[in-house]
C-alpha cells in the first residue's frame, strides 16, 4: 500500500464510518458492489472509474469541500497505482519501486563518472541554458527536467505563480499536485500546446510569454447560463454541472485508459469527436453547456452523467 493509497482509504473509511450505513447499502446508492467498497476502504485497490468515489462520496453525505479532497486523494492513489502497474509489465518485480529507483540512479551515475572522467559533479557542469528566457528558474538547471506530478519544489512554486498571473485559479503552495495538474493542462490546450500535463520547454516558454489567459466565468455566471440552456431541468442540470466540475469551465478529470473529460459538463473526447468539438471549445462555457444540452435531448434525461445522476438520485430510507 502506498501513502496516497493509506490516505485516499482512510479518507473512504471516515465518510462510510460517519454515513453509518454498511458496504452493501451504500453499495447500492453508488453504483458499486460492497465488495469492491470494502476493498477499496481497505486500501487493497483504488477504483479506476472516479465516477464510483465521487458517488460513494455523495451518498455518504460528504460536503462539496470533502469532495474535492476526495478527487485529489483519489487522483494521487489513481497515479500511484498506473506507476505500479507499469513497473510491474517491465517484468521488474523482484525489487521494490524504490530500490529500483536507487539502482537505476547509481547506474546513470557511474556511466557518467565513468563517460566524463569527473569525480565531482556540480551544477556548475550543465551547459548553460539559452533563448529569450535563459535567465528564468525554470530554464535553470534545477528545473531541467519536465516539471510534473508529484513534484514539491521551488520550480512548482514558479509554475504555479504563472498559472495565477494568467488568471489562473489555484494555490501557491509548491507541491504538483492534482489542482495544478489541471491548471496546468488547461493552459496548455489554451495556448495549443500538447496536452501533456507536464512543463516542458515549450510550456514553459508560453507560461513566460504570458499570452495565454486563463480568465473564465465565475461560478454564478456558469450556473445563471446552465439555468437559461436548460430550461426544462433547470434545478437538475446545475446539480449535474455542480457535481461534473463545481461550476469549473477549465476542470479537466483525466481517465485511466488515457482519454479526458473537459469544462463544465466534463465532456468527453469521445463525445467532443462525436459533437465536432475540440478540448479548447469544451473550456468555452457557453458551447459546452449547449453541447451539454444537445447530448440531454437525445433522451431528455441526464443518461450521460450516470455517476452524477446517481448520486443526485434520494437515498432510500434508513
């Protein structure tokens, strides 16, 4: 069990503790078996599907505070677990993550001790960096590598200060975490740059251009356009947008098997192939609500957001 997974179970056990229901009833309201339930409380796998916490999350009555928690433990433990699983098909499974890590790390060294014939490596030794921004922290040495998932440094503390100065909404707080990852990827589909999720060179010298804006609408202006789309569900359509993004026209939820969900009503890339749109459309509220509601009038009823639909649905009575 790794950390992420240990806190994303806990977190599973405190809502379900605090519901008072047991695993199958809450089961049923989440779409979910009480097998699968207890196994993810018990930290011995993490759901690959977000729909299934964020409706266990809603049946356990957690707040729209603890939900977004939810999304971001689940986030972390869900890329804990691909990382897992990746080391695992390279047939690397006698030593552990970590000891791996170590021994590849000891290899690259002595190949390089060996290639440049030092016997000390320093900073100093990198080749300098060039271009318009060579005098940038993140053009500088330490943030050399891509900066990405997982990463607590000075390098996200910049990223971060970046993304704010482009009007982007998120915390400063230098860990690279699921909120950044976000922001992050919305800035680059803003600026048509790969959607990689990562900063790479060309990220990063589009995030020092600073001609790329993040400013969107605020939530209230999300849920009074919502309310005037859907005119025959209004109440209804908000709750499911709530519940898709929190009102978020940039909220981006990436999916196990690679493809992503995108802006307000989390569109998918299936359904924006299907509807003629591009990721950069979907982060537009006004086509993504009306693309939102042409997928309602195939069936007029929420078929598409399943999970959201669920969790909307009346628990039954205790």
């Amino acid at each position: 069990m790794t950390l992420h997974t240990d806190k994303f179970a806990a977190y599973l056990r405190m809502l379900k503790d605090r519901s008072g229901q047991g695993y199958e009833r809450l089961g049923k309201q989440a779409g979910a078996s009480g097998s699968s339930l207890h196994r993810y409380c018990s930290g011995k796998s993490v759901p690959a599907d977000y729909r299934v916490v964020h409706s266990f999350g809603k049946v356990c009555g957690a707040s729209p505070a603890e939900l977004r928690e939810l999304h971001q433990l689940w986030a972390l433990a869900d890329a804990g677990r691909v990382d897992e699983a990746e080391q695992t098909e390279t047939g690397e499974e006698a030593a552990p993550p970590r000891r791996r890590r170590a021994y590849a790390a000891t290899a690259i060294a002595v190949v390089v001790l060996l290639a440049v014939g030092l016997v000390w490596l320093t900073a100093d030794a990198s080749p300098p960096a060039t271009g318009r921004y060579a005098d940038r922290m993140l053009f500088s040495a330490a943030c050399e590598p891509p900066v990405s998932m997982g990463q607590h440094d000075e390098c996200v503390t910049e990223v971060q200060n970046l993304l704010v100065a482009a009007h982007g909404r998120l915390s400063v707080d230098g860990s690279f975490g699921p909120e950044t990852l976000r922001r992050v990827t919305a800035f680059q589909v803003l600026a048509g740059l790969p959607a990689r999720g990562v900063v790479d060179e060309a990220t990063k010298t589009a995030l020092y251009d600073r001609r790329t804006s993040m400013a969107t609408w605020p939530a209230a202006a999300v849920e009074q356009r919502v309310r005037a789309v859907f005119t025959e569900a209004p109440d209804t359509a908000v709750a499911i947008a709530r519940c898709a993004s929190f009102l978020d026209p940039l909220w981006v939820l990436p999916n196990t098997n690679g493809s992503r969900n995108w802006g307000v009503f989390q569109i998918s890339d299936a359904r924006l192939l299907e509807l003629g749109g591009t990721p950069r459309q979907a982060f537009d509220p006004a086509w993504n609500i009306e693309a939102a509601h042409r997928l309602w009038s195939v069936r007029h009823d929420f078929h598409d957001w399943p999970a959201c639909s669920a969790a909307l649905a009346t628990p039954p009575p205790r």
